[in-house]
C-alpha cells in the first residue's frame, strides 16, 4: 500500500506541474462528453422527433404500401384487420388512410398524397386535433413545408381532387384549418391531412387503411396477414446512417484531443524521471526493486488521469448539465436538410458515454505513464544515487 | 547573442529536441484538427453545393416558385448564350447547365415490349463534352457500384437498388419515358453504363444521371435546361462574393415582369442554409478555441519544464556574473526559436498530413454501410491560408509564456540554491 | 346492335306516342350515337395545345373500327411525326420510332395527358357507350351557341366509371352533343368540352372543331380540329395489330 499514498503525494507535491496537466487532461474528457453528447442528442432528438410525429413504436404497411413507389399507392389500403383493430380500439394504434389526389392552389397542378387521420388521436404529436370541425367544413392539414410550395395559408379553400375505390374522380373544396409546424418533412412535403372518417367515406374505403401506427411502448406485435410490421430501424435507416457518419467525423478529434494531452503526461514523465534519479537510488537504497520503483512512477503518471477525471467532473459535470438543461438553440434551417431536430439541440450524455471515456483516458494515461519509466529498468542504484543516469 | 543560443540549442540535444519535438507535435495537430474540422464545413456546403444548390444557381423565375415539381415546361431557354455572357462577365466561374426530370424507366425484353417498370427522378449533367467540369463535380466513379461511369452519349447510370429491382444488368437497355419540355410523351433509349449509391433513400429507389445532351434531346430542350449552376474556379464559396454576382445578375432583370426571366440565388440563401452555416461556424469555432486551449496548456507546460530543468545550469551563469535579467531574457529568446522553429517543422508537417486527407480522405467505409454520392464515407481535410498561420497560435504564445513564467523562478530563488541545483 | 333496331324504334315508338313531345334521354344519346355512327372511319384531325409559355400544333391521321379498335399515327410536329398509338378494347400502346419502342401505357401512366393537352390517356380510352354506364334523364331545354338543346343528366349506374354524372347539350333536330360538362362525385365540375364548329360531311352532323378544358386548371385548354374524315372506310385488319406499329 505505500506506492500509491506515495504516487499521490508525490504528484501533488510536485504542484503547478501536475495540475497543469491534470487540466489539460480534464479538457480532453469535457470536451469529448460534450461533443458525442451533442451528437447523441442529435441522433436521439431526430429520431424522437420522427418517433413522436409520424412513427410511433413501428408501423404496419399494408404489404402494397411504399410510400416512395407513387405507383403502387394506388393498390396500397385493405381493411383494417381484427388484430390490428383491437389495438385501434384499445388506444394502442391508429390507422392512416393514404389516397393519392392532386390539389389546385390557384389552378395549378400540385400532386399530393392525402392522409386520413383519427383527430381524435393521442398517439402521435401530430395535431390530427385541428380536423375536429363541424360537419359543414371540411378541413384539412397541411405542413409549414407544404404551406409555403402551395402558398396556402390558414382560411384559403384549395380544391382537391382524387379518385375513390373505383376509379371515380371526386373534388372537393377543402379549407386549410391550420398550418402545422413542425420538424419532420415526411409529414409535411407533399401531404395533405383530412379526417379518416371523411377519407374513408369519400374514397370508397370504409374500415380500410393504408398503415396503421402502433403506439409507442405498445409491444404486442399480433399477426396482420396481408400487412407487414416495420420497425423503427427501418424507419429511421435514415437518420441513423447521417448521425453514424458524423460521429465517425468526430472521432478524429476525440483521437487527436487525447493525443495531446497524452503529450502532456509523456512530457511530465520523461522529465520527472530524468530530474528525480537521485529519488530513485534512495528508494533502491532503502530496498525499492527496480519493479516497485517502475510502479510507483507509473502509478504516478497514470494518476493524472484519475485527478483529471475528478477535477473534470467538478467544472464538467455542473457545465455539461446546464448545457443539457439549457440546451443549444437552433436555427430553423437544419431541418431544410431533412434532419428533424427542431429547434433547440438538447445534448445527451449516456452512462456508457462518460464511463467508456473515462476507462479510455485512463488506460491511456497509465500506457503512457509506463513508457519512459522503462529507462529505470537499467538504473543502476549506484549512479542513481549520484544522479546520473547510465 | 542570437547565434550563440541558437548553437546552445542545437549542440545541447536536451535543451533543443526534446522541447521543439514537444512543439512539433502539439502545433502539428493544431494545425491538422484546424483543416480537419474546416474540412468537415467545407464537405457540407460542398456536396450541397455540387449537387444541389451550386454556388449560385439561376432558374427561371416560374421555375423556381415550383421548382420541387420539377417543372420543365418553365425552364430555362437561350442557356448558351446566357452561359457565354455570364462565362464573359465572370470568367473565374464555372457555369454549368443541368436539368432535372421525372418520368418512368422502362426494361425492354427480347420483343422490345415493357418486361420491368419503375419511377425514376432523374439528373442530366455535362458528363461527356470536352473540357466539361461536370465529371469533376460529380465524382461519380466514387459511388460507383458495378460497370462504368458514361463515356458515350446514351449512356447512364442508374441507382443499384433501382437496378436490382428492374433486373438490370450494366451494358442493357432501359427506356425513359417522360415529357418533353412541351408536354408531350419523351420516349428515349440509354444503355445502362454502371449502378451507383447515392445514400438518399428517396433517390436509391429509383433515379439516373444522364448526359445533358442526351436528354435535352429526348426531352425537347435544345438549349434549355432547368438551372445553371455557377461556381467559383477553386469550389470555394466565398458568401459577400456570390451575394454581390447575384445582386448584380439579378438587378439587370428586376423590373422584367415576365415569369421566364432567368434569376440568381446563392447557395447560402438556397433551402435556407444560412442559419445552418453561421450555426456550424459557432461550432467549428467553439471547437477550435478549446483546442487552441487545450494545446497552448500543453506547450506552455513543456516550456515550464524546459527552464525548471535548467536551474543548475542558470546558477553557474550566475555565479559567472550574468544578470538574472539577462538569463531571463536569453531564456525567452531560447524559448522563441524553439518556438519558431517548432512551429515551422510542425505546421509543415500538419499541412503535409492534412494535404494528404484533403487529396486521398479517410475512408470510415468500415463504419459506413455503403460508399455514396450524396453522404461520402470519405472524410477530408481542407487546408486554407489561415492553416498556415493557426498553429503558430499555439506554438509561439504557447512556448513563449511558459518560458516567461518558469523562468521568474530565477528571480525568486537565491544563487546559492540554484548552485546547488548544479549538483543534480 | 342493329339487330335489335326494330324493336327500339317500336319502343320509342310507342313511348313517344304516349309521353307526347319529350324523348327519353336514352333516346336522345341513342340517336347522337346513330348520327355519329360506329362504323369504321379514317379521320385527319389537328389539335391545338395551349402551354403556359406557347401554343402548338399536333396533327394525327386515326383509324376507327367501331368504339374498341382504333390506331393513330402522329404527323406533325417533326418531333412527334411517326409516334404510334394503338388502342384495343381496354389496352393502349404507344411506338416511339426514335427508340423502336412498343410500350404499353398502363396504370399511373394513363393519367397523364395526351401530347401535353387537357386530356388524359383514359379519356381517350373511354369506349363504353354512355348509355350503358349512365342513366339519362332530360332536364329541360337550353339554347347553346344559337341552337335549342335538351339538356340531359347522366348519373352513373355502375361504380366503375370515371365521373359521377354528366351533363350533355345535345342539339334537338342534328343530335349532335355541343357542349359537355363531366362532374365528380360531388358534384364539382372537372371538365368541359365545347363544340365551336358542326359541320356536315358525308350526310352527317359531325362537330369539326371541340375545345377541352379542364376545369380545375388554369389555362386556355386543347382545342381539337378534325380536319377531314371519311365514313364507312375499308380498313385491313392487320392495321390495329401490334405489329403494325413498328411499321
């Protein structure tokens, strides 16, 4: 037990020198919680967003339903079925009815997909709540996105058109009851939101759906013949695809940051080692093998990594939680590049995260610490004593 | 007085290697995480900009209000001799027309009747005439799947997934079907030259890149095209420059009341990415403060040691009638050209690498699913004049005031003690 | 059809004799049909397409066998000269020279319009009589264009059609439709055809120059010219065969 009480006193006596280092080590560690952090943040927001608004915990496609092949949208409803149903019923699930149709914003062509939505529904972010209008209008959603390429807005009537089961053409004029703002543009691009009862009446296509969105923490996965579940991966491949490239970016620096601080530990120990020869003989003197003695220079280096990782919880811990708390606000571009974050960046710092991080500095630290100490292996106490080094 | 520190330095390997290699190293990678990181910025607006948004782009205006349906009848006409004048008005600049459509691909079977079908969105670029900037652009050999990149007019590329689908094997012969530019049916023959990645799912479902020629021909667009790209001659985007090309372009035409007048937008102004750049400039430059923090801490750390060691030596000059203010003054000026010359090696050494990463990448493939054109797994540094000077920061402040504070040691310590130093 | 001709006219016979002056709107479509005739005719037509920039010409030479054969060879522009199209029963081709392409239009494809005009594929593959997929009722009488029209309704007896309901102008002593308003399920008017030009060829009323419009679109419509047409033609089969478009 005495080389580590003596590893410690040894660096803290040594001061400036130390702490310095210590500092520099701790910088390292904040730094690289609070990048990865933010990414995870952006990673979880992004998919938090798309979870919340349009996804749920996974979707059941109808098995014609892609909505990229506009061609076989057509085919894409069937009726709900029992099992699916009962969820529906339950709360758990909520059925969405895709027809394709074309809306005429001052009589120009503008293809759209039209979505029918319970708006009574909880299970999605999605303010389906608007479409609760009396029987003589007839109201439809529309996205800030979509809002903006359409030049409707709030009160306009819009003529759309679409054919029902059979082919028939229907048009009708539909009043624009809220533009919606929000962050995921697969909902907003190109879609248009009406009541699911209306949609399902006017098409043709009671008791259909095109998919149907389970509930977030809903785990039951019953059997649907004729429908295929999807699940958030592949939903969200995605996201998940950018967020991992981005992280991979980060990594250089992460590589590079630790890099430099193991400069600084290299540095003190090279030279700590050179400047305490004479320590070194009086401890073989008193019986330290050179073992004992690699071990606590060794130790002492390493340290540094525990005391950094202590002091960068004191400053890092108290500044990472006000940025997690406080968040990073945005601007409202970022999701012109498809990435649903939304306006404020909230970073995420996981367990795993701090605990792998601290476990890598420290494994570092302590390689780093070992190398120069491997000179001592050919000290001979003697010429230690007088502070030469042979 | 110079010299002769500069011969003290060099003959005495542990005053002179050690510390400059400390520098070396830490100035080094200050100025490779300054390209690397100006490099992930630049990859942003780059492939946005040579996919999308250019550095200035012109559509019609008509185009433009409804640009996302593609609308090809509101295009573009008289393109080359708008090109020629804006070639002659800015000829730094590179001007590009391309088109973008939509239509339906078609598999032919052995009777030439439809075996397999797809929608397809579809990009025309000048992939094939001479001294075309267009293959530059594109780099499509990077998300290359299987086959070729075209080389003769009527030939494509296609996405693999799309291709799979359609059963589509490079060297066969698909159909688009699409409207011309006056709206009747376009029906055109390509040969598939090869399959490619674009990392978009929407677009690896169903697209193809053609030769502008090729489609303008099919399409009925002789001398049209949906947007023409502008950018600077060295691709990079410098925002007062293009703002003022388009406040110029576009005030030339502002009273036209005509819908089909040709107008200009940056790339910044473009899907609103300003807000985007200025955010990613904070966090690039937050990122960098910290670094050139956490990198002066380091190299003012290995200056304090530099002079620590060195006691021993500063009592015999003591003792030989120097001032302590003379062997500070020596001390700092050492530590300068460790400085300097540190800073030197190691800014060469830094640009050196991330020319290397700026000319070859990294590749993170490994982490990646797929190469593609949209989402490169190839990330690269950028270097730029500031990279020259930036590690300097670090490396001359750095050394400078380390040496400054260790060295007051000498004023506080006695001569005797320092004497005794000598011993050790 | 001709089969049954005697009983209908008895039908109609009596039917009139007892209702007095106003003919059944079955009738009514019944001799606008005979007046048009379902023999085979080669006509010449020009079509006028007005696009948001300009307006231009296409010109096409058909062949028509009854309601479910016809085959149309494009003329002018350049461009579109020697495009093909092949319609039998319920299926269409078109032949591209320039690919030495048969494609069949199908599904999504059939929405799109004809040559950039105001009609769709699928209104050109309307060939079901309208007597059999709507009921007609006469609504009145109107004057169009300077001629006394009935007016009828027609409401869908089938679901499988493409607009709810109709309603025909037809003039009461040529039995030529002079204006068309076709309506969606709601009631709402999508499209308008007009006939600006009746012009007798043949021994027929025939309307020489229609106007299509789509009602939900901006723009001036299609205007459709028939230049010249010849009634009771022979036509060699192999004309409406699929390997006749390659020719």
């Amino acid at each position: 037990m005495i080389i580590p009480k003596l590893a410690l006193r040894n660096l803290l006596g040594a001061g400036l020198r130390t702490w310095l280092n210590v500092v520099v080590l701790s910088f390292a560690f904040v730094v690289i919680i609070w990048t990865q952090g933010l990414y995870e943040g952006m990673n979880a927001q992004a998919e938090r967003a798309s979870v919340d608004a349009a996804l749920g915990g996974g979707q059941y496609w109808q098995e014609k339903y892609d909505p990229l092949d506009v061609f076989s949208l057509e085919d894409a409803h069937a009726i709900v079925p029992d099992s699916l149903g009962a969820m529906i019923a339950a709360n758990r699930a909520t059925a969405i009815l895709v027809v394709q149709g074309t809306l005429y914003p001052k009589g120009r062509i503008h293809p759209v997909m039209i979505k029918g939505i319970d708006p009574d529904q909880q299970l999605l972010s999605l303010p389906s709540h608007f479409l609760k209008t009396g029987e003589d209008r007839f109201p439809a959603l529309i996205g800030s996105r979509m809002a903006k390429s359409t030049g409707l807005k709030v009160g306009d009537t819009v003529t759309m058109r679409w054919r029902d089961a059979h082919g028939t053409f229907d048009a009708r004029d539909v009043e624009i009851v809220q533009v919606m703002k929000t962050i995921v543009p697969s909902i907003d691009q190109g879609q248009v939101w009406i009541p699911l009862d209306r949609l399902r009446i006017l098409a043709g296509m009671e008791e259909e759906a095109g998919l149907v969105v389970v509930a977030q923490g809903a785990l039951e996965r019953p059997e649907a013949p004729g429908w295929v579940f999807r699940d958030l991966d592949f939903l969200l491949s995605d996201i998940k695809q950018l967020v991992r490239m981005k992280s991979a970016g980060a990594a250089i620096l992460y590589f590079v940051l630790i890099l430099l601080a193991m400069l600084a530990i290299f540095d003190t120990q090279v030279l700590s080692i050179f400047r305490r020869k004479k320590e070194m003989g009086t401890l073989m003197a008193f019986g330290f093998t050179r073992g004992r003695v690699i071990r606590l220079f060794t130790l002492e280096g390493a340290l540094h990594g525990v005391l950094a990782a202590v002091v960068a919880a004191l400053y890092g811990i108290p500044f990472l939680t006000w940025f997690a708390r406080r968040g990073w606000a945005l601007p409202e571009a970022m999701d012109s590049y498809g990435f649903a974050i939304g306006e404020k960046l909230f970073p995420v710092y996981s367990a795993g995260l701090v605990v792998a991080t601290t476990l890598l500095v420290l494994v570092i630290t302590t390689i780093v610490s070992f190398l120069p100490t491997r000179k001592i292996a050919k000290l001979k106490p003697t010429d230690a004593l007088r502070g030469r080094m042979s | 007085m110079i010299k002769f520190l500069f011969k003290g330095l060099m003959r005495d390997r542990s005053r002179s290697l050690f510390p400059i290699l400390t520098v070396v190293i830490g100035v080094m990678l200050t100025v490779f995480i300054y390209n690397w990181i100006n490099g992930a910025q630049f990859n942003f607006i780059d492939s946005n900009a040579r996919f999308n948004t250019g550095h200035v782009k012109i559509m019609s205006r008509a185009y433009a209000r409804e640009a996302d349906q593609v609308p090809n009848d509101l295009a573009l006409i008289g393109v080359q001799s708008l090109v020629d004048k804006l070639q002659e008005e800015y000829p730094d600049m590179i001007w590009t027309p391309r088109i973008r459509f939509g239509g339906l691909l078609d598999i032919p079977d052995a009777e030439g009747e439809t075996r397999e079908q797809g929608p397809v969105m579809g990009m025309a670029v000048d992939l094939l005439s001479a001294g075309s900037n267009e293959p530059g652009i594109f780099k499509l050999e990077e998300a290359l799947v299987r086959g070729r990149v075209p080389q003769r007019a009527a030939e494509i590329l296609i996405s693999e997934d799309f291709a799979r689908r359609l059963k589509v094997q490079p060297g066969d012969t698909a159909t688009l079907i699409s409207v011309t530019m006056q709206g009747s049916m376009a029906v055109a023959n390509f040969t598939v030259a090869g399959t490619i990645r674009f990392g978009v799912e929407a677009m690896d479902r169903g697209a193809m890149i053609a030769d502008i020629a090729d489609i303008r021909a099919a399409l009925d667009m002789e001398d049209a095209a949906g947007e023409i790209l502008g950018f600077f001659g060295d691709f990079m985007y410098r925002d007062p420059q293009a703002s003022q090309i388009t406040t110029r372009f576009n005030a030339a035409h502002g009273d036209d009341p005509d819908e089909f007048v040709p107008v200009m937008d940056t790339l910044l102004h473009q899907a609103g990415m300003t807000d985007l750049m200025a955010m990613l400039k904070m966090f690039s430059g937050l990122v960098l403060v910290v670094f050139i923090a956490v990198m002066s801490l380091v190299l003012w750390n290995a200056g304090l040691m530099g002079s620590l060691r060195r006691y021993g030596e500063i009592g015999v000059r003591l003792a030989l009638g120097e001032t302590k203010t003379h062997i500070y003054r020596s001390l700092i000026w050492e530590s300068l050209m460790i400085g300097v010359l540190g800073s030197l090696i190691g800014t060469a050494v830094g640009l050196a690498e991330s020319y290397y990463l700026q000319a070859h990448g990294l590749n993170i493939g490994f982490m990646m699913k797929n190469a593609s054109l949209f989402i490169s797994n190839v990330l690269r540094a950028k270097v730029s004049p500031v990279s020259y000077v930036i590690g300097f920061i670090p490396g001359l402040a750095a050394t400078f005031l380390g040496s400054s504070v260790s060295g007051t040691g000498i004023y506080r310590r006695q001569t005797s003690r320092l004497m005794k130093e000598l011993e050790s | 059809m001709k089969k049954h001709s005697p009983v209908w006219i008895l039908a109609v016979l009596v039917w009139t004799l007892a209702e007095a002056q106003v003919p059944s709107g079955d009738w009514i479509l019944q001799k606008v049909d005979e007046n048009i005739g379902s023999d085979n005719k080669i006509s010449h037509s020009r079509m006028v397409i007005h696009g948001r920039r300009a307006s231009r010409t296409v010109e096409s030479r058909s062949w028509i066998q009854g309601d479910e054969k016809s085959f149309t060879e494009y003329l002018a522009p350049p461009r579109e000269a020697g495009t093909k199209m092949l319609k039998l029963e319920d299926q269409l081709w078109t032949y591209s020279p320039s690919t030495d392409r048969t494609i069949r239009i199908s599904g999504h494809l059939l929405r799109q319009s004809v040559m950039g005009s105001d009609l769709s594929y699928e209104d050109l593959m309307e060939d079901r009589k309208l007597r059999d997929l709507y009921a007609a009722r006469v609504s009145g009488e109107e004057e169009y264009d300077g001629r006394v029209c009935w007016v009828l309704e027609l409401t869908s007896k089938e679901e499988e059609v493409a607009y709810h309901s109709r309603k025909i102008w037809v003039d009461k002593e040529r039995f030529v439709a002079l204006k068309e308003d076709r309506f969606a399920k709601s009631g709402k008017l999508l499209k308008r055809t007009e006939v600006k030009d009746v012009q007798r060829m043949e021994g027929r009323w025939i309307p020489r120059k229609i106007v299509f419009k789509d009602m939900l679109k901006t723009g001036e419509g299609t205007e459709f010219v028939l230049e010249e047409v010849q009634f009771n033609a022979a036509i060699p089969d192999h004309v409406f065969s699929k390997a006749s478009l390659r020719k």
